[in-house]
C-alpha cells in the first residue's frame, strides 16, 4: 500500500471510528495477528473496534474506494487462520458489537450482535428456561465465529449445527451496503437462499453485524453414559445401532486409551473408570427423568450386546461436569503432549468412521508419527492431531505434508470432507482445492466475485 | 430475447441423443399438460418435450442446449402453484417423471438416495416399511422430490422438523453448461467452502437441474396422535399458539382453520369432519415412541388450551378418526377449488407472533376489495395460505381485484417482517411481488449469482427475478 493511499484512508477512518478504536502501527496488538493454533503470523496495517452496523458500512466503504483488504475478527479462537489479516489492510474487530439484543419468547428467537459470546448466549437464554443447542467446544468463540465457520459441536446428531438456528441475518457486504437476509420466520421460498452462503463462508462474503438465532426451550434434565469397549472398532460399530434406535442421544463422543493418559498427566487427575481400549461418552436430555431413564437403559442394553465391557451411568451433575470438562480439555492435553501440532478436522460418512480411524493409526505407524484423535463418532466429524514431539524443523515439515496429504486422500475416497466444522481458512485451503471438482471451485470462485467484486474482503482465504 | 427458433433440425439432433422415439415429443405429441401447472394461470407450451431416463440424458440435452442457445425448463410432477415449470420462452422440456428410482437406503448413515421423479408418496411409503420417516410433510403427496427441493417446500410438520432444506445432504446437478456437479454429501456436518447446495435448494430451476439426491431420514416414532381443539374464536385459537410452542412438548403440526373451509371439505369429500360447531379450529399433532410418551406431550398442551378459552379437546386416538381428520385437512385445497370457478393463491410468511394480525387482515381487504378470501395455514410456523376466489366476477374484474388483493396482502406481510413465499417458490406468479418487497441489493446480488451459473440464461429463463 503506497503512503497516499495509507493517508487517505487513515483520513477517512478518523471520520468515521473515534481515536480510541482505531489503532495504527504501534498501537497494534501482537494478538491481532494469529489465531488459536498460532502457526500464521500477520499483522494489519490498521484496526478498528465498530461499535454499530452503521459503522461497519461506513468503515466498507471507505475500504473499497481505496482498494484496501478488510479482514474481520471475533475472539481470534480459530484454528485455519480465517481471522489472520495475512494481506495486512484492515482488520475490524467485532468483539465490541457484544450486545444481546432482544429475547423473543413468541417467536423463540434471540438477537445479538456479532461478537457475543457463545457462553453468555448459553447463560442469557439458559437462566431463563431456554436453550440455543448447537454446542462447539470453545465457548469463548464469539457467535460470529461461529456462523463465519458454520460451527458444529458436540450436539449435532440431536440437534443439528450452527446453520439451523440461524434465523436471520444483518451483513454489510463489501460495497458497503447493509443487507437483511431472512427474518423470524420459520419457512422461506423467496428467492435464492443468501443467507446460507453466508453462514460458513468464512468472512470472504460479507460482515455479519447482526444475528437472529432460533432458541428452543431448555431440557430440564441430561445425563450421560461413559460406556468403555476392547478396542475402537467394537465402539464405533455401536453407533449406527444407537442412531437407529429410534433413541437419539444429544451426543455420541468416542476416544481410546492414549488421549486418557495424555489428559490425566496434563490434568494430574485420574480418569474415572480408566484401564479400557475405548470410549463412547453419550448425553440424553429431555424434559423428565423417568423418560430419559427409559431412554439409557435401552441404550445401555443396546450397547452391552454390541460388545461393550460395561456401562457407567453418570446421573449425578458432579460427575457429568468432570467426565465433559475432561473431554473438553483433551485438545489441551494434546498440545501440552507434544512441541507442537497441527490438526485436521476431517468429516466422513458415519459407516466410514472405522476404516478412517485404521487409516490413521496405519499411517502414524508407516510414518513414525504420533497423530493421536477423538471426534463426533455420531456425526463423522474427527479430529486428530499430528504431533511433532522430536523431529526437527525440516522432516517435521516434511512428515506433516505427507500425512495430510494421505489423510485429507482418505477422506476423499470414503466420501468426506475437508472440514467438519472448523473451516478452510488459509491452512485448509491447498486440501479444499484438492478435494473439490474443478466446476465447482470455479462456481465458488464466481459467487465470491459476484458478492466482492474488487476481492477486498478477507482475500487469501478459502479459495 | 434473442434465443435460437427451434427448428426440426433440432429435434433431430435431440432425438439422435436420446435415440428413443417415445422419450422425445415434438409437435403433435405433447401433450397440453405440458403448458401449465397445477394451478393453470400461466401457460405456455414448449417445442420438444424429452423425457430424460439418466443423468446422462439431462446433461446431454442441456449440453446441446447451451451450445446452441436454446432455453430450457425441467419439469417433475407438475404440481405447482406458481408457474415454475412452465415454458415461457418455449424450447425445451425435460420432464424429469420417469427418473423415479428409489437408488439405495443407507441405513447407518440413515440416508436415502433418489432419482428426481420419485413422488413424495413412494418415499413415505418406503421409508415407513423400513420403520424409518423422512419428516418433511407438503400436503401434496404426488410431488416429485426434485420439486420439492426446488421450491424449498416447507409442510405441516416444519415445528418440529423443518423443511426439505433441512432434509437434504447432497445433490447431483446438471448446470446449465451440461456439466454434472455434487454439491454437499453424506456427511452431518460440513464446513468446506461455500454452501452451494443450500443456494440449488429453492432455486426453482433457475441455476440447474437436480438429477440426483441423498436426503436424510430419521427412525420413524411409533406413535401418533392428534388433538382437534375448538375456539369461540380464530383470535383465541391463535393467541394460543406461541404458548403451545412454549411449551415442553413441540407439536409436529399446528394447523388453524375455519369453520367455513371445513363445510367445503365435508361437501367436496361426502364426509362428515368430527367437529364442525366451532368458529375456528386448531389442529395439533403429536408424535413419539411409546403411547404413554404421547400422552405425556398432549396433555398438558390440551389443558392449556382448555385454559386458553378452547371450547373442547378431541382426541383422535384411533387411525380412522386420526385418516378422517388429516384427509380433510389435504382436501382443503381442492375442496375451496371446487366451491368456485376460478382462483389464485399466496403462500405469505410472517413471524409466528404476527399471525393474528395477517389472519385479522384477510376479511378486512376482502371485504375492500370485494373478493371472497378463504385462508388455512400452519400457524405454528407462520405460513399462511390464502386464496382469492373469481366466484362471478368477470375474468377482467376478476384480475383486477386479485391483483390489487395482492399487492396489498404482500405489502402488509412485509410490513410485519415477512415474506412473499413460504413454500410454493416465486415461480411466474410471484415474480413482481417479490421484486417489490426485496431489497434492491439483495436482488441484485441474486442477479450476480444466476449469471454465473447461466451466463446466456438459458436455464427457466423468466422465473423468480428478471435477469
């Protein structure tokens, strides 16, 4: 960016955004630019803190008069860089825009602004008796993140991901203009569907400056099962029969023997009912006990005839809390493992679960490579995680590309995808355009056009 | 617009790809249904009609098509209600019926894979003799699935379920260049670029032709029940509902209706419904595993709307009463079809909370207008279906009123934060009542997108949005 172009645009940010949200050279905080996996680094040239959609209109279109790339940023809880400014320009910090807006109770809705939090969107509604479900792990995201990523969670086989309790939208799109993407409706066959292409595409579309989310009432009671099984393979094959059951639990979590012990030596805890080859930890809620007891003793039984060594109930909240905060912190325990890592967050068809988890165990054998792992096993969402322990720079590098390359292969072949919920981001994007056809990378490439025509709002990402 | 004429040449060149002379109608052989809809106002018939039995076939033709800049529009069941399958520009039909194989049930990843033509009756006939359920409920069971996903269609048990959107996991599409895409897949979850299944799902035909779709089921429950609630009162009837939704226990459904729509439904079908001394009616259906589940749901729902000023609670606890009840239901349509000589409909949303005040607003413009209006709907969802009757008005009046009856109905829906189209798409009908309560940036950006995918907008040329 030449020094004219930096001063007219500084001038016309002075306008808009008061001294103390608007932040050049120095003032520019070092988290600004990385994300939560830290592997990128870049900074902004600029930053503001907008505080109203009228400012982010304002902010876009003096962005696009001058040509300069605007990168938006919640949290910064990402893992594929989709919030790093890696083209440097304008990042526009929302976490600001945190205000809960208006709780519905007619029409079950709740409006936010961007960068509220996921955990005092669960606070708000659930200390009222309501209930948003979709259930990512980092609950320090901001609810823009989420939408931004199409985040999933641990709730999606009940209840679904992030896009389904997305009601309507408020985005300012890279010209500048504010748009209004649904509403507090339920149905919708008015046109094409805008707001879906914006749920998930990861800033590179417009900035989201308000949300209508769907709320539904609270279950009054959850429980869980921790039901341990020989080996992996038995686990995994119980899952289908589960979901066929007609019993849909809110969530199905699988993970082995090693992510225990790396979670109790970080935690310097012991895992309750230790010493078996694999898990499945399951949760139920509803609104009465005797109807959620119904429930896991089918389930229970259900799972000891597929070859589980026992069933643990969890009904008292003290023990559900550790069994889930545990579970919480195995990507915690894993990076405190190792020097350091890099994930992959790959999503295959549920009856593919078992031959993707043998493929990863097969190739951190080949490759003298730990790639320890858990996931969603009731929605085929894994994650694993390369580690690099001991291996210097240059082969670490070499053995990471390697196994993603034969792991993001694998994927593709048994009909997945390269992100279940993380996103694309820029770390994700070499496997994306792999794993796409070449008429639908192009069609993608247009719409992104059509919606960003000078290629100003986060570029570099996705595609 | 400058399109090629069709010539006999043409047909030719098609016929030599289909290489069928049953599957490729020209002239004389097609047939008049072909140039109309369900609903029948707006008719245009095409050149050549090709019965496509593949994948193939579509893309193929559609190839053929792009290259020599001929429109063409694909066609299912023909049920709509908005003239979205109607050939305006004439060209080519590709009517996508025959395509009607049920492909594979995939029972771990609880899917199923259809052809475009299957009927939405096939799949629940199907899918219920594997104890499984593929919850999305149109009224209209002689649909074709591709239809329905073309319109995005919604149903009576979006309370609980949602709609086809949200039953859909991925999609085999010609584009309008002849190239085959999958867009989506088995998968649960997805975050991989952008969601270009949702944007073909309710696109009414205009960016491409589904050829193929895995849709998700869920385990069929074992039990249903349904509760007919009469009140003094519509208002009454629909105060109730955002309580019901508030309530433990969602409804699968929650229709209203009135009194004057079930004395057509009883005349048309020669059948009594159970209860017809009410002003207005709610119909609640419950769904669950065990009778006692059920039971558990109802209940308290039925007290409230004792509470609520409800004059009784019927329980339809035996199939017969529970078929009675819904075949009346399904008939209302064409039971208020039949009780005129000419009608048009809108298909209006509005959030649950203002549906009392766009159902309050149906006598009043009525009664402005001087037009007869008859309304049902999903009052749990906020889709409300009106219908505006010709009766003896002259064919001109008739028009005029209807149209002045819209425009003014549409306005007020968008007043109250709703839309124009719940479930029945744009189409041709809807067209300018769209444009008139869109923003101009949104449609413009609509504009973008249908010109990437259909440069020469050749594809359902003249639906949804001008180009």
């Amino acid at each position: 960016m030449d020094e004219t172009t930096k001063e007219n645009f500084l001038k016309a940010l002075t306008k808009v955004i008061p001294p103390d949200r608007l932040y050049t050279e120095d003032e520019i905080s070092d988290d600004y630019g990385h994300d939560e996996i830290n592997t990128i680094f870049h900074l902004p040239e600029f930053a503001v803190k907008p505080m109203t959609t009228k400012e982010v209109a304002t902010v876009m279109q003096c962005a696009n008069e001058n040509n300069i790339s605007v990168v938006v940023r919640g949290a910064g809880t990402g893992l594929v860089g989709g919030a790093i400014p890696t083209t440097g320009g304008l990042l526009l910090d929302l976490s600001g825009m945190n205000e809960i807006k208006q709780l519905d109770t007619d029409n079950l809705t709740l409006t936010v602004e961007p960068g509220a939090l996921l955990t005092d969107i669960k606070q708000y509604t659930e200390t009222r008796g309501f209930f948003y479900p979709p259930d990512p792990g980092e609950k320090t995201a901001t609810i823009g993140g989420n939408i931004s990523t199409n985040a999933g969670g641990m709730r999606a086989i009940k209840y679904g991901v992030t896009r389904d309790y997305v009601r309507g939208l408020t985005v300012v799109t890279a010209l500048g203009n504010v748009m209004h993407l649904g509403g507090k409706f339920v149905k919708n066959s008015s046109g094409f569907d805008l707001k879906d292409m914006i749920i998930g595409s990861e800033g590179t579309l417009g900035v989201i400056t308000e949300i209508t989310l769907k709320i539904i009432i609270k279950p009054e009671v959850t429980m869980s099962l921790l039901v341990p099984f020989p080996n992996f393979k038995d686990a995994i094959k119980a899952v289908p029969n589960i979901l066929r059951s007609g019993i849909t639990p809110t969530a199905v979590e699988f993970f082995e023997q090693n992510v225990i012990k790396y979670w109790e030596s970080f935690s310097q805890k012991i895992f309750p009912e230790d010493g078996h080859q694999a898990y499945l930890l399951l949760s139920f809620d509803g609104q009465k006990e005797a109807q959620i007891e119904d429930d896991y003793e089918k389930i229970a039984e259900l799972c000891l005839e597929h070859g589980a060594e026992d069933v643990y109930v969890l009904d008292d909240v003290k023990q559900q809390e550790e069994i889930w905060s545990a579970r919480g912190a195995f990507l915690e325990a894993i990076k405190d493992s190792t020097t350091e890592m890099d994930e992959v967050d790959i999503v295959v068809p549920r009856s593919e679960i078992v031959s993707f988890v043998q493929y990863v165990h097969q190739i951190a054998t080949t490759e003298n490579i730990r790639i320890p792992g858990f996931g969603h096993a009731g929605d085929g969402n894994l994650h694993f995680y390369v580690c690099r322990d001991d291996y210097d720079q240059k082969t670490w590098q070499e053995k990471l590309t390697k196994v993603f390359d034969a792991l993001y292969q694998e994927s593709k072949t048994l009909g997945g995808q390269v992100s279940g919920e993380h996103g694309i981001g820029i770390a994700k994007k070499v496997y994306l355009r792999k794993s796409l056809d070449e008429v639908t990378y192009t069609a993608m490439k247009k719409i992104k056009q059509v919606f960003d025509p000078n290629n100003i709002l986060n570029p570099d990402k996705i595609l | 617009m400058a399109y090629k004429t069709f010539t006999k040449e043409d047909y030719t060149a098609i016929l030599d790809l289909i290489n069928d002379n049953d599957r490729v109608l020209y002239q004389d052989a097609i047939q008049e249904e072909y140039g109309h809809d369900e609903l029948g106002g707006t008719e245009s018939l095409p050149d050549v009609v090709v019965l496509a039995a593949s994948t193939a076939d579509v893309s193929k033709v559609m190839t053929y098509a792009y290259e020599n800049n001929i429109p063409v529009t694909a066609r299912g069941a023909g049920t709509g209600l908005v003239g979205a399958c109607v050939p305006i520009e004439h060209g080519i039909l590709i009517d996508i019926s025959k395509m009607d194989q049920i492909l594979e049930l995939d029972e771990d990843n609880l899917t199923l894979t259809v052809q475009p033509g299957v009927l939405l009756m096939t799949i629940g006939d199907y899918t219920a003799e594997h104890d499984l359920f593929f919850p999305p409920d149109p009224g209209e069971k002689s649909a074709t699935i591709a239809g329905n996903i073309a319109t995005n269609a919604g149903g009576m048990r979006a309370v609980k379920y949602g709609v086809t959107r949200d039953f859909v996991r991925e999609l085999e599409v010609v584009l309008p260049t002849g190239k085959v895409v999958t867009f989506g897949g088995k998968v649960v979850k997805n975050s991989s670029g952008l969601d270009l299944k949702d944007l073909i799902i309710g696109s009414e035909g205009i960016l491409g032709i589904i050829t193929k779709a895995v849709l998700k089921l869920l385990p069929a429950p074992k039990k249903v029940i349904s509760l007919l609630v009469p009140f003094p009162t519509l208002r009454q009837a629909i105060d109730t509902v955002p309580e019901i939704v508030r309530s433990e226990n969602v409804p699968i459904a929650i229709e209203f209706m009135e009194q004057d729509v079930i004395l057509d439904a009883e005349e048309y079908l020669g059948k009594k419904f159970p209860d017809h001394s009410a002003d207005a009616y709610l119909l609640l259906r419950f769904d669950g595993n065990t009778d006692e589940e059920v039971e558990k749901a109802y209940q308290p729902v039925a007290d409230l709307c004792l509470k609520q000023g409800a004059v009784d609670v019927f329980i339809s606890d035996t199939q017969e009463r529970e078929d009675s009840i819904w075949k009346a239901r399904s008939a209302f349509l064409e039971a208020i079809k039949g009780s005129t000589t000419d009608m048009d409909e809108l298909d209006t949303v509005v959030p649950r909370s203002k549906v009392n005040e766009m159902v309050a607003y149906f006598p009043e413009v009525s009664k402005e207008q001087g037009i007869r209006i008859k309304s049902f709907g999903h009052a749990g969802d906020g889709n409300l279906h009106a219908y505006m009757l010709k009766d003896d008005l002259s064919e001109a009046e008739f028009q005029k009123r209807m149209t002045k009856t819209m425009e003014l109905v549409y306005e007020k829906a968008h007043n109250l934060g709703g839309l124009v189209s719940g479930e029945h798409g744009i189409g041709y009908a809807k067209k300018r009542y769209l444009k008139e309560t869109m923003d101009p940036v949104n449609l413009e950006l609509m504009r973008g997108i249908k010109k990437t995918f259909d440069p020469k907008n050749i594809l359902n040329p003249n639906k949804v949005f001008d180009v």
